[in-house]
C-alpha cells in the first residue's frame, strides 16, 4: 500500500480479502495483485500484513486452503471463502458502504452552524 495510504487499511484488509476472494480461489501474491489492480495502485497489501490475515481468517473459519500448482509451476496455498466466510462479507460490505457514505458526508460538509457560536 501506498505509505500515505497505510493508515487507511487497517481494519479494512479483512473485507477487501473477503471481496477479491468472491470472485473465486486465489493464492496470496494473486490477491494482492488484485487488490493493486482495482485500486489503480492505491492499495499495496504488503506479505507483512497479507498472510497474518489470512491465517488469522482461516482460523475464524471464513477461508478453507488447498495446495495447488500456479501458472508457473510453483506450489501455493490457494485460498477459497466458506459458507461463514461469505455470510462475513454480506454483513461487512453493507457496514462499509454505510461507514464510507458517512465519512463522504462529513469530508463533503462545510463549516456547521454551530461552530462559529
């Protein structure tokens, strides 16, 4: 992630590994591919902070493994959503999208009324 933009993730990483993971099994390298690449570069997931959160996910239950061979031939951990896992991202996003309209609407608002009393 982009170092201004570090603070941002935490607390969001979850989620964004919850969403790209819907699309279907990806190993580690994979989602973090994905995530930089929807987020036009905004958001670099780092191994110091991707695999930690994968294996605490697995442990909550919201993501099963199989080992498989990539495209190049390597041996990876792919990682796929439970039942639990998907049930966990219908609650976050709808959470998210609340939390997100309302920080735009205080970044949007100008001064309040009742500031300059």
């Amino acid at each position: 992630m982009a170092k201004d933009n570090r603070r941002f993730l935490q607390g969001t990483l979850d989620v964004l590994i919850l969403k790209t993971l819907s699309w279907g099994p990806m190993h580690g390298y994979g989602i973090a591919t994905w995530i930089e690449r929807c987020s036009e570069a905004a958001l670099q997931v780092e191994d110091g902070s991707l695999y930690p959160a994968l294996h605490r996910m697995e442990r909550k239950g919201w993501l099963d493994f199989e080992w498989r061979i990539t495209e190049n031939g390597r041996r990876a951990k792919y990682y796929a959503l439970t039942a639990e896992g998907r049930a966990k991202l219908q609650r976050d996003a709808v959470d998210w999208a609340r939390f997100a309209d309302a920080v735009s609407r205080v970044m949007d608002s100008g001064e309040p009324g009742w500031a300059s009393q």
